[in-house]
C-alpha cells in the first residue's frame, strides 16, 4: 500500500488498487475526488483558485491551481488510464471561509461556485459534498473500493 | 488562577536569541565589518548550520553552494543576512513549544514561515518595498502560542466547544475558558524581549488590528492579512484553523480588491516552493 500525498495545487490519479490518495489541510482550496468503479482508476485534486484567467501563463504551466484547469485535467488523466466518465464517481470536500465572512477574502466561495458551475455545464454530477463553514478538512481516497473519508478540524471524521 | 501562572511564565521565557541581537545590532552600521559578523555567527552552532542551509536555498538565489559563514555573510548582504540570521534563529524558539496548538512543531514553524514571506509579498504590492520589521513581526506573531500551547491542552475540550457550538472565534474562546488571548500574550512576550513597540503591536494586535491605537497601523494590517491569507491557503499549523472573524476594513485600508489577494496566492505558492529549506529548520 503507498499513500500518494497530493500538495497544494497538484492533482495525483492512479488505477493501483493498493494506492490510497491524501490531501492534507484545505481552506479555502477545494479537493475533488473521482472514481470509476469498474476500472477502479482514482484521482484527486486540490486547487486553490477559482479561475485560470487570473494568470494565463501559470495555469499552462500548472493547470492544477484552478478550477477549471485543474478539474479538466483530473477527468482527461482518468480517462487517460481507462476511465469513463459515465461511471465516475464525484465528492468534493473544501472551500471552508473565515467567521463572518460576508464580503471580504470569499475565495473560499468563490471556488465553490466556480466548481459548481464546471460539474453544471459538463452534466456531472457531484455524488458527496462537504463545503464551506469554516474548518480544515483532509481527504482520503481509498483505490481498493472508491471509499472517500473526510478528517475536519474540528475533530470529526466521516465518509463522503 | 491560571492566567497567574501563564503571566509568570513569560517572565522566565528563555532570553531572544544573543545571536540575533548581536548580528542585528551589527549589520544596523552599514559599514560592518564581514569578520565580525562571522564570529559572532560561527560560536552559535545551531544558528550557524540554519544559515548554511538557508543561505543555499532557493529563496536567496544562491547560484553556487554556499559552504561556509564568511560566503554566507558576503554573499547575502546586509538585508537578507539579517533575515536569514532571524530565521535561523526563531526557529529554535518555535521548536520547543505549541505542542496543544499544533500536532507537531513543523506545521507551526512552516506557518511562521510562511506568513513571514506572504508579509513581504503583500507589503510589495501595498507599500512598493519589502519590510524588515514586518518580517520579523510576521515571523514572531504567533508566539504566544508557545506558552499558550503548554495550557491549551488541558482546556482543549472547552475551547473546541465554545467554537463550535456556541460560534465564538478561537480569540474570544481563548478569552474566557483561559483568561488571556495568543496574541495579547504574544505582545507580552516581545515587551519581555524589550522588542520596538511596532513590533510589539504587530504581534499583540494581530487578530484585531482595528483595535490598535496608533496613527500607523500598517504593519499590524499586514501580519493579519497575511496570517488570513495562510489560514485560507490551509498553512494554519494550529487547531485554530480558520475560526477568526474576518474584518473586511483591511481591504479599504490598502485599497485592494479580491483579485489583487487571489494573485498574491499564486506569488506565495511560487515563493513556498523555493522556500522549502526554511521550511525544514
């Protein structure tokens, strides 16, 4: 078994059923977990942006920052690897704000709706969702049956 | 009382680092002489290993392999000496403590780290230059928590409570359950270090800038903005996490707009990847 650690910005995908893929400490980043049962081919991202126009030339360079790049390349790397995307399976976890967070630093919600708008416009639909409030969340996703677990801050664990 | 006790334990806090003081000292005569910040630096063993590794990262745009004190010191000039020197030497403090605060003392030090360089990269974008006392203050904000940190644990399960059920920001839970906030006892710690009063403020206002009474609050703006900005980015090295209120002022007072933070961002994430030597003091 290796766990695959995914960093800021960065997306891993694998078809090792032995692999499990983590994302540590997401704020306001959202991470987006797929997975295609019959290939058992897994993914995972973790961006940090809600839009690659803000910087052109750093999204060519690392697509995995936003959320439109990086969402388009986790799915074409699945594919990649025998994925089909009718069978792949959606969670989402992040986007967390600060407390009374009513119009200032909103990246948090700004990528929420950034991602919503991508799954919308591409008929995908999200499976598992955990977004927002304000605490720090890990994701982990187990290759060997698909199971998505959620760690928040604030001391709970549950299955997404 | 238990404030009693935490109050009397920033009185026995271990001195700022000698080393710091005397190359900062120094290196404020801009005709220093090399040798004598060499020697200063060279008798502390700990500090000296930290600049070598540091000085070679590529943070400093080394371009070949610093292999002793002397071409560290030449090499890096005056300005970036002294941070250096700084970072270097606030490491050894944030080593030793945090542990209710922190699962481990790295995620604590890689925040300090951390909003230290976002200081600098939005004091480049606000004020057009980067900020030596900023820096440090940026570096040293969390402080408090070193001391915090030995008492947090007993009173973790209530903190936790009250933050999250009773929606208190983890200041006001710190406030009641403890009696004295991170950041009030931080500024304790700098006045106990006879630090300059900017930095003292900077440090003990730096969840409430809105609240200091100064003419110039920039500096204590900037350490939160920064410090909110890693806490969104997930850098946050504490249970804490992201329950502070927001204080949406801070985006008047620099004039900025969401788009000018989202690309000082992607300059942190730039910025952290040549960082990672400091990261692992």
């Amino acid at each position: 078994m290796s766990e695959l650690i995914v960093g800021i910005s960065d997306l891993k995908v694998s078809n090792n059923p032995t692999d499990i893929l983590i994302t540590y400490a997401l704020g306001s980043c959202i991470a987006v977990a797929v997975f295609d049962p019959k290939s058992r081919v897994g993914g995972l991202l973790h961006f940090m942006l809600p839009d690659s126009s803000l910087d052109i030339n750093k999204a060519r360079e690392n697509p995995a920052m936003f959320a439109d790049t990086g969402i388009t390349l986790l799915f074409k790397s699945c594919y990649a690897i025998g994925a089909e995307k009718k069978r792949m399976i959606v969670k989402v976890a992040g986007g967390a704000s600060i407390l009374d967070d009513t119009n200032f630093f909103r990246i948090g919600q700004k990528n929420i709706t950034a991602m919503r708008k991508i799954f919308w416009r591409n008929n995908v639909l999200i499976d598992g969702e955990d977004t927002g409030d304000n605490f720090n969340r890990t994701v982990r996703l187990d290759l060997s049956n698909g199971r998505c677990f959620l760690k928040s801050s604030n001391g709970t664990i549950k299955e997404l | 009382m238990m404030i009693d006790s935490i109050l009397k334990s920033v009185d026995v806090i271990p001195a700022f680092p000698a080393t710091i003081l005397k190359v900062a000292e120094l290196l404020c005569d801009d005709d220093y002489a090399v040798a004598d910040v060499v020697n200063v630096i060279k008798y502390d063993q700990a500090i000296a290993a930290n600049i070598l590794k540091i000085s070679n990262s590529a943070y400093f745009n080394a371009r070949q392999k610093i292999k002793t004190i002397h071409d560290a010191v030449v090499y890096l000039g005056q300005q970036q000496l002294i941070r250096a020197v700084q970072t270097a030497g606030i490491s050894k403090i944030y080593k030793k403590g945090g542990k209710g605060y922190a699962s481990q003392s790295k995620d604590f030090w890689e925040h300090a780290v951390t909003v230290a360089l976002m200081s600098q990269i939005l004091s480049r974008r606000i004020q057009a230059r980067e900020d030596q006392i900023l820096y440090t203050a940026a570096l040293l904000h969390d402080v408090g928590k070193i001391i915090m940190g030995e008492y947090v644990h007993v009173m973790f399960e209530k903190i936790i409570y009250k933050v999250k059920f009773e929606k208190c920001s983890f200041l006001e839970a710190e406030e009641e359950v403890i009696g004295i906030n991170h950041a009030d006892l931080g500024g304790r710690i700098a006045t106990h270090w006879n630090f300059p009063p900017e930095i003292r403020d900077a440090i003990a206002y730096h969840h409430r800038p809105d609240l200091l009474e100064e003419r110039d609050k920039t500096n204590a703006w900037l350490v939160y903005l920064s410090d909110q900005a890693c806490l969104m980015m997930g850098i946050d090295g504490g249970v804490d996490a992201l329950a502070y209120s927001g204080l949406g002022e801070v985006m008047r007072y620099f004039n900025l707009k969401m788009v000018d933070l989202e690309k000082s961002f992607i300059v942190l994430w730039d910025e952290l990847k040549k960082a990672k030597d400091l990261l692992h003091l």
